[in-house]
C-alpha cells in the first residue's frame, strides 16, 4: 500500500513539472533596455519602439503569452542566465564572447557603427590615427567599446550607461566624439534638443567586432524557445509583418 502510494505520488508530482514546463513555454518574460530609441524606449510610461514591436510580433506568431520589462544593459545577460526574464530583445549584437554565456536566434536587424562629432569640428578622419589623443564617448558594455578598445588604444575611451549619456556630454563639449549604432545616433540627431550641436561623421562601420548581426538572447539550456522564436521571425519576413514594423520606425530596411 505504501509502495503504490508513493509510487502514485511521484507520477503526480512528475504530471506536475511537465505541465509546469509545458505552462513556461507558453507565456515568458522578455528584457529589453528602454533607454534606446528608436529600438526601445518609454513613451507616456509604455514600452515602445522597433524592438518591442519586434518581440509582441515574434510572440504571436510562436503562440506565446509575452511580457516585455526593462532591464539596465549591464546587467542584461546576468539576468537572462539568472532567470529574471526568457529572452532579451534589446538589440543586442551577435558575437562569440557573447555565444560563450548564452544562445541567439537568427538576426532581425544588422545596422552599421558610426562616428558623431561637433559640426565645429569638421571631423573628416577618423582612422585611429587622426582620433590619437581625442576623448570618445561609447556605451560600456558593447560591442561599440570592444572595437573602440582593440582600434583605438591611442583615444581616451570613455564609457557611458546610455548613448543619450554620452551624446549629452558631446553636446557639452566634454568629450570629442561619441561611436554608437548609425540609426540610433542619426534619432538623437533630428529628436533631440541638443541635436543641432553635432553631425554623423566619417563612414559606415562594421567589423566582425561588431558581431554578426543583432538577436534575440534565450539561454542554452532552453533550446525549444530559440526554435519557437526563430520559426517566428521567418514568418514575419515572409509574410509582410517584419516590413510593416520596419517602415513604422525607418525609411529603409535594416534587415
């Protein structure tokens, strides 16, 4: 009586987890920043922006319940293999050191890197050369200052908790330039009270540094959902959804 009992216990409680599991699957919590428009930002005290459409659209399509909350960026990854949040959509580059800690989806957007300075300025050169010397605002924690760090090393590299941070402090004269993504520099420029200060200088960037595009971050070990949500992104490429959402936000593609 006992043995069946106890054996009848443990199906119970193994009917339990599976049905917890199969519960987690279907509604999950999703990371992205807030602080960086036009990707993610608040407006009128709701998550909005390209990455948060992105993560509602990819969340539909996978048949999943999703909530999209905010997350510092430094603490962005740590949360995700802490299990404070599923995923994060947070325009977050593709990269081996990254792949290290945790897995990505395909990409759903790649934009290149790009120098802003003051227009007084008349920055022309930004080989690591001609920058010797000049302070460079960039975004701690990004790929932005990885590639800052391993080209740069004769730049006085400063890190930020924001862009927005960094570009205020070039608009104050306190540093020379600012490296940050063309899109995201290219809003501050037209949105912003202190846009007119400065202009977008020099080309495009884009080293394998860079990474291989931006994803969606899951955690190794949940594999399932990295499928569900990579299923979900052909989709809205194919169907028309994805070119919806990227027309809301630019005037060309950023896939």
């Amino acid at each position: 009586m006992k043995l069946s009992l106890m054996l009848t216990a443990g199906a119970l409680a193994l009917t339990f987890l599976s049905s917890a599991n199969a519960e987690d699957l279907t509604s999950i919590k999703i990371a992205t920043e807030g602080v960086y428009p036009p990707f993610n930002y608040v407006d009128v005290g709701k998550l909005t922006g390209f990455d948060v459409d992105i993560a509602n659209a990819l969340c539909e399509k996978a048949k999943l319940k999703c909530e999209v909350v905010t997350q510092e960026w430094d603490g962005m990854i740590p949360g995700l293999v802490a299990h404070k949040y599923d995923a994060i959509v947070a325009s977050m580059n593709i990269t081996d050191e990254r792949k290290k800690k945790i897995d990505f989806t395909a990409k759903y957007y790649d934009t290149p890197a790009k120098f802003m300075a003051p227009k007084e300025a008349k920055v022309t050169d930004i080989s690591p050369a001609a920058l010797k010397g000049k302070a460079i605002g960039v975004q701690g924690s990004t790929t932005q200052q990885n590639f800052l760090e391993a080209k740069y090393k004769d730049s006085t590299i400063k890190t930020y908790s924001t862009v927005d941070d960094a570009s205020a402090d070039l608009a104050a004269g306190r540093i020379d330039l600012v490296l940050s993504d063309k899109v995201l520099l290219d809003a501050w420029l037209k949105k912003s009270s202190d846009g007119s200060c400065c202009e977008l200088v020099g080309g495009d960037l884009r080293d394998p540094l860079f990474g291989a595009g931006k994803g969606v971050g899951v955690r190794k070990d949940d594999p399932e959902l990295r499928d569900k949500l990579d299923a979900a992104l052909k989709e809205i490429l194919s169907d028309g959804t994805y070119k919806t959402i990227n027309a809301k936000y630019f005037p060309f593609s950023i896939y």
